[in-house]
C-alpha cells in the first residue's frame, strides 16, 4: 500500500459527459501527479500540482482540468468524454515539488471507461 | 525531444533463471532514468532510480540496473527470478525541464515453474 487513495476504482459512464476523480497524497506529500494509461497511448504524464499551484504540463488535453485544494487532496475533471478517453488513470504523490528527483508514490488507479 | 523505448514487449523465464530487459532511453543532458514494475491491477511502484554517481544501481526485490551512456541503455537485471516478479516493467526518463517523465510502452514478464 502506497498511501495514495483514489477514487473511484471504477467509473462507467457515456459519451459527453463530465466525471471527477479523486486523489488524496501520502500524509505529507505536497505534489501531487495525475497520468493517463491506455493501450495505444501507454502512460502520460498529464499534469503536476504541488502545494496547490501548477507545477507542470504534460499531454493533458483541454478537455482535462485539475486542482489540487488546501488539504492537498487533488481532483481530475475530464468533460465532454470521448471513446478514447477510456484508460486508467494514476495519481501519484511525492514529498517535494522537484518532480524528478522525487520518488513518486502511486496509488491504485481509477479506471474510466466511457461508452 | 525525450523519449524511451523498450524493445520486448514480452519477455517469459523459468523461475530461478536470470533476468535482462532492456531500456534505451534518449535524451540531451544526463538523464534520470527509473524502473517501475507495475503488478495487476495496481499502481507502479518504484525498484530503482539513476541520477549521477555509480552507474550500477541496486534497487528493491533484489533488481540492479547498469546505466551505459555510450549505449544510451539502463538496461534492468535480476540474477534469479521468483514467480512473484511476473508483473509490467516500465522504463522512464525524467526530463531536465518541466518535471516530466516519459514511460516505455512496458515489458510483460510472465515467470514459468
């Protein structure tokens, strides 16, 4: 066990519509990173939050949002979902905001699928 | 730009014998590059990392990695596999810049008695 929790583990949803998923870091943890695994795309790096700013971007569409509030729990909003936005979807932690260098801590995942 | 590739998309041992999967990674500036082994249905977790220093790098579970750069390789070894490593073995360089990594598509190993 990472100390990462994710929420939902599974989510079903349709075409078009809106979902969030939730992130809670290790006790401490400051940064918080979301990424993406699908079978033609692999794993992306989408996007990275420490202390509640935005720290880095990756291959997150604008589609795909983020924010990480004052608890440092953090929250993925994917709209308008297409078919290839099925994946599963990480959230990983780490303690400082140097992103590399900092060993990440990877929760379980949530995985979307969209209909 | 980044990029890392990994060339067996599976790999299948007996248990006991040795273990070799490769990762060639490339990048401009030194690198810091990382193994993940992900188990089904869990998240990735970290065997071991290079950031300068010792280019043999020893890790959890019993994994090293040797990272040549005149190969541009981290290649990811284990002298004698147990049928609990079967899993998903992913390469990644982290950029410089910008706090990125960049995953390899991931190496299936599957551990046969």
């Amino acid at each position: 066990d990472s100390g990462v929790t994710q929420t939902p583990k599974h989510l079903i949803t349709a075409t078009g519509q809106r979902v969030t998923l939730r992130c809670s870091p290790r006790s401490g943890d400051l940064s918080v990173y979301w990424y993406q695994q699908s079978l033609d795309q692999g794993l992306q790096f989408l996007i990275q939050y420490y202390n509640g700013e935005e720290r880095a971007k990756g291959n997150i569409l604008e589609r795909f949002s983020a924010q990480q509030f004052p608890d440092l729990h953090s929250e993925l909003n994917l709209s308008s979902l297409e078919l290839g936005d099925s994946a599963l979807y990480f959230c990983a932690s780490s303690a400082g905001g140097t992103g590399i260098r900092d060993t990440q801590y990877f929760g379980p995942g949530t995985r979307l699928t969209v209909l | 730009a980044q990029s890392v590739t990994q060339p067996d998309i599976h790999i299948t041992v007996s248990e006991g014998a040795s273990l070799e999967l490769r990762c060639n990674y490339s990048y401009g500036a030194t690198p810091y590059l990382f193994w993940y082994v992900q188990s089904p249905g869990q998240g990735l977790q970290l065997l071991l990392k290079y950031f300068s220093g010792d280019t043999l790098v020893q890790g959890i579970k019993g994994f090293e990695a040797e990272f040549k750069r005149s190969q541009s390789s981290f290649n990811l070894r284990k002298p004698s596999v147990h049928w609990s490593d079967a899993a998903e073995y992913f390469c990644a360089v982290g950029a410089g810049t910008g706090n990125q990594f960049y995953f390899g598509t991931g190496t299936s190993l599957t551990v046969i008695p």
